[in-house]
C-alpha cells in the first residue's frame, strides 16, 4: 500500500476511533501521543507495559498508531483505545476480552474494534460481549490465527464479524495462517514494519496478528474521509455495512480466501458516505 499517493492525500486518520484488543502498550516514544490511550480490561487507565512476553500489543499498537516520519502507523491521527485483555500467565483471558468488548460498546467512543488473539471456545461472557458490540453498530475485526492445524471457535464459529487472513506482498496466502470458508478476508501479514517494546524497528512483524492491523488502519482511514464527507450518519453507515463493503470490494478470482482490495473498498465505501448525505 502507498499511503503518501493514496489514503493519506486526504487523511491520516482524523476523527475514526478504533480500539485494540490485546496485551497492553509498551512506553515508547512512537506511541507516546494524545491520540493513544492505554486501558485497563474495566476500561480504566494502564499504565504503559506490554503484558505479553514478544511484545504483541506494542507492535499490534505500532502499525496502526506509531507517529515517526520514517515507520508510521496506518493511521496515527486516529484515537486510538490500547485495552490490556491478557491475564495474569501472560495470555489473552477470555473474560477479560469479554468485559472490554462490553466497556468499549457502553463508551460510545468506538467506531471498530481490532481483536489480535483466538480462543479455543466461545464462552458466555464472549458471547455476550459480542452481542454488546452488534448492539451498539460497532464492526469487529478478528485475526484468524496462525497455527494451521489447529481450530478456534474464535473465530471460526462466530457470526457477523470480519475475520482476517494474512497474504504475502505477493498476495498469496502466508504458508501458516488459518482460513476457511469462515473468513472474510486475507490482508497483508508478511514483514509488516512496526515497533519493539525497546522502542526498536520491527521490520519482520508477520502473521495474522500483524494483517488484522492493517485492515483496522486501513479502515481507520475510511471511516476519517467518511466523517469528513457526511458526519455521524455517514460514519453509521459505514460501520453497518462496513463487513459487507469488505467482502464486495475483495478480489475472489481464483483466491481460497478473498485478497484485500484496497482501491475497491475505498470507492465502494465513499460511494455509501456520499449517499448517506442524501
């Protein structure tokens, strides 16, 4: 993607407002910003730590939000809401990932929502979490995980959510990412540069912890020239048909997984945006 020719000649992200599911922010000066807030799961203020042993939320956090002239994120004049869902052992908690999703669907503050972890099974509290986020019109973005063999009825088992794959630069399925025909869509996942807990370049970031960001940026991004154009209702909009224009703008032919079309899913949702004006 080029940004500086495409996306970002209108915007970098100004007015969408996304929340990241994942293991907390480490205190870097590329994440250290107005338009980033580090969450406890009850949605209380963190303080800046990375709760995960490789740095996953930092770099998840990076390539949406990271402000630095050479390594951006996708959309670092997004808000941006960093929730720290991992438990004691380090690991993503299902219940914690269940109270944010229903903290962030009573906040009124969120238009997406970016979950980068995978559970064997849905529990009740996910569900109900789930159940707040549709309520509330608030699309979710899930990664379909890395491990091939391996199922997850989160995702896999979930209903009107968007569950992201990872493609090469190549656009070709990265050899260890899951599918099926439980998902929506496959976003580059290879090599995708971000930032270490050390406040480091990360130029190797790669799995469908890395594609599911891109997508939330990229998204980021729309729902900025949405607003831009026709205000909440346009943002409504998009945000109710925001899985669908997803899938209609992906390419299909002879793809196991549709590929992200990013030209596509721009024009497909500025059309709704502008219409939603009348």
């Amino acid at each position: 993607m080029n940004l500086e020719d495409g996306l970002w000649e209108q915007t970098k992200g100004e007015g969408a407002r996304v929340a990241l599911l994942d293991s907390g922010v480490a205190d870097i000066s590329v994440l250290d910003h107005d338009k980033l807030r580090r969450l406890t799961h009850e949605g209380e203020p963190a303080r800046a730590r990375d709760r995960s042993a490789n740095g996953h939320g930092t770099a998840v956090a990076g390539i949406v939000s990271a402000r630095h002239r050479r390594t951006p994120g996708i959309a670092p004049e997004a808000d941006c809401l960093c929730v720290d869902v991992y438990g004691v052992d380090g690991r993503p908690s299902d219940y914690r990932a269940a109270e944010a999703m229903k903290f962030v669907a009573q906040s009124g503050e969120v238009d997406l929502v970016c979950c980068t972890f995978t559970f064997r099974r849905v529990s009740d509290e996910l569900s109900e979490g789930l159940a707040a986020l549709r309520e509330a019109n608030i699309p979710v973005l899930i990664a379909s995980g890395n491990r091939r063999r391996e199922t997850s009825a989160f995702p896999e088992e979930l209903e009107g959510v968007t569950t992201v794959g990872a493609m090469t630069s190549s656009k070709r399925m990265l050899s260890n990412s899951r599918f099926g025909d439980w998902t929506t869509v496959a976003a580059p996942g290879m090599r995708i540069a971000t930032w270490r807990t050390s406040g480091s370049v990360d130029r190797q970031f790669t799995g469908t912890s890395a594609a599911a960001p891109v997508l939330t940026g990229v998204c980021a991004l729309l729902l900025s020239q949405a607003r831009s154009l026709g205000g909440d209702a346009a943002v409504d909009a998009v945000r109710d048909q925001l899985h669908q224009l997803i899938v209609d703008s992906s390419e299909t032919k002879r793809r196991d997984v549709p590929f992200l079309d990013v030209e596509a899913l721009t024009k497909a949702t500025l059309n709704l945006a502008k219409a939603s004006q009348a």
